[in-house]
C-alpha cells in the first residue's frame, strides 16, 4: 500500500474551500439542541465551555496538521497502515469509517425526528431517508469539486437564518446570566465535553488534506471554518439561556428550533416550520461529506471502487434508518458517538504525533546506516 496518495491535479482544492468543508461538516442537527445539554453542566457559565472547546479544537486541529505534514500527501487511512502495519492500521482504518457511517446515520435519523416532532407526525422515515439519500448520491458520485461546490453554495445560502434571531434577541433577560462565574471548573470541563457531537466533523481534515492544492494555507480556514462553527454555538446557547428560563431550558430538547416557534411575521406565520425545511440544506453537505469519506476510506483501505461503496451505503443507511424508529435508541446513538468522538478526535491524534514523529526518525535514520 502507496502511503502518499496521487491525487490528479484537475482534483485538487484551493486551502480556501476548508473553512466551508469545515464549517459545512461541523453545523448538523448537534445545535438544534445542543444548548441544553451544555446548560445542563455548566449551567449560565456555558459560554466559557464553549471557548474552552473552541481552544481545544484549535489545538487538536493543529496536531492533524502536524502529523499531516510529516508525509508528503497521505491521509489518516494511509499513515495507519503505515505506524502500525497492514492489519492494524487496516483495522483503525475501519473504525474511522464505521464513526463516519453511524454519524451519518445519526444525522438523518435526528433529522426525521425532528421533522416528524414539529411538521408531518405520520410521515414515513423512509421518504425522509430516500430524498436525502438520493441528494447524496448525486453529489458524491459528481466527485469532490461537486461536493466541495454544493458545500460552498449551500453554506452560502444558508445564512440568512441568522436574521431570525432578532426576535429572540430583543426579548432575551439578561439577568439569566447572573451570577456569572459560578461553575466549578470539572462543571466546565463536563460542559465542553457536552460540545463534542456537535463540533465533530473536522476529524474530515485527515481525509481531505492530500486534495489540498496549496497546503502551506491550509492552517488558517480550518482556524477560521472552527471559529464559525463556534460563534454559531456560542450564539444559540447564549440566546436560549437569555430567552428560556432555567427550568424551561432544562426541559426544551429543541431549543435552537423553539426559540422561532413564536416568532412570526405577516408573510410567513410559522418561521419554525419554514426553519426545519431550510435545515435540510444545512445537513446536505454534513451527510454528503461524511459519505464521501467513507467511499473513499474503503478504497484507500480495500481498494473498493467509491462507486460500489457509495450505492452499498447507501441501502444499507436506508434500511437502518427506516428500522430505527425509537427516540431511545436515537438517543443511545447519539450518545455513544459522542463519547468515541471525544476520544478518537480529540484524544487519539495527541497519541498518534508522537509514534508519526518517531516513525519518521527511525526512517532517516536507518537511511543513513
């Protein structure tokens, strides 16, 4: 197995596209209701578990691009094989993968969830599951400059959302962030550990990284793609604990979609209804990303067409997430990836930089012999 991958130049993204592929990977269904699970643990010092975590990612960012830059374009897939041999490596390899498709899974069945709690009770999962499977299809099979470009354009487009939330602003009550400083510091640690499914994603890095054109530039829109991501966080947090009460927030599962269900205007009565529909967008390019990193996985690791890869997938994320129809086992899904989200991307590559770095020393030194 090739460590360093030949990526043809007609493939190759500028640096730029990052903070997009980043941010557009990162924003799903996690901040639909992530500000109550954050105020569950640090309570109205949320906001400084949000920075936390935003200092953390940046960290853990860093260290993907350090391990990255010590081959000359290879990916997570590829440096596995390489620190712990072929059917260790191999087998790490797999585990990624596996994360990539429950997340993916994960997303779709939230989304319904929420579709099926807010607009159509008694729709079907299956035509849920069908439209964005079919959508995903489309952009995978168009390569990575389709994926990069929807990506772009539906991050873009997506924006406009944030004008909503003047309503909730104007009647936010400061005083709920009174007194300030109040959590204990493994409060705030819990709190930053309650972001971790919501700011998954940017583990895409290790996989998208040999695209790169120029990647001397990659650094800075990963920083700023991280940033965004959390701003938007930040914002919906502090938004909810200024506008809900303590007790409402901690009984609100969907707060981020609540604080718009009494807001309307005289063109449109419902925004959250026309919020949920424009959600979709949002969790196109979350999906379709994570969809592309698995084709891709199986072909660096078992040299699978991503063709095969991505029709196989796709049935089978249909028959999942049509079985799948308990919020328990939702939960229980969402839970679990959390916690090996927690220790695969933020923990694990503080493991592997050192065994890369000593890897790389071994090789120039037996070079030289």
């Amino acid at each position: 197995m090739n460590i360093n991958v030949t990526i043809n130049k007609s493939l190759k993204i500028p640096a730029f596209y990052l903070f997009f592929i980043i941010h557009g990977i990162q924003t799903g269904v996690g901040i639909m209701g992530v500000p109550r699970y954050i105020f569950s643990k640090a309570h109205q010092d949320s906001w400084i578990s949000i920075l936390l975590a935003l200092i953390f990612m940046i960290i853990v960012a860093y260290i993907m691009l350090l391990i990255l830059k010590q081959y000359e374009n290879a990916d997570i897939f590829n440096i596995q094989v390489d620190i712990f041999g072929s059917w260790i490596g191999k087998l790490f390899g797999t585990v990624y993968i596996l994360f990539f498709a429950a997340t993916l899974i994960s997303v779709i069945l939230t989304y319904i969830q929420v579709i099926q709690i807010f607009l159509y009770p008694t729709i079907p999962s299956f035509v849920v599951t069908g439209l964005l499977i079919f959508l995903v299809i489309y952009i995978v099979s168009g390569g990575i400059k389709t994926l990069v470009g929807v990506t772009f354009i539906f991050v873009i487009l997506s924006q406009w959302i944030l004008i909503l939330a003047y309503d909730p602003i104007s009647r936010m009550d400061w005083a709920h962030f009174l007194p300030m400083f109040q959590a204990s510091i493994p409060d705030l640690l819990q709190g930053v550990k309650a972001t971790t499914y919501s700011v998954t994603g940017f583990e895409i890095l290790f996989v998208i990284y040999p695209f790169i054109s120029n990647k001397e530039k990659a650094k800075l829109p990963v920083i700023l793609g991280l940033c965004y991501t959390t701003f938007l966080i930040l914002s919906t947090t502090a938004i909810s604990i200024g506008y809900f009460s303590a007790r409402d927030l901690g009984d609100i599962e969907w707060s981020t979609i609540t604080l718009f269900k009494n807001v309307s205007y005289t063109f449109v009565e419902r925004l959250d209804y026309l919020l949920i529909a424009e959600w979709m967008m949002i969790i196109i390019p979350n999906i379709a990303i994570y969809m592309w990193a698995i084709t891709i996985g199986m072909k660096r690791l078992y040299k699978i067409p991503q063709r095969i890869t991505l029709y196989t997938t796709s049935f089978i994320v249909l028959i999942v997430a049509t079985v799948i129809k308990s919020d328990i086992y939702i939960n229980k899904l969402t839970d679990t990836l959390s916690s090996v989200g927690f220790w695969l991307i933020f923990i694990y590559p503080f493991v592997l930089l050192p065994l890369v770095i000593l890897k790389k020393k071994w090789r120039k030194r037996k070079g030289s012999v």
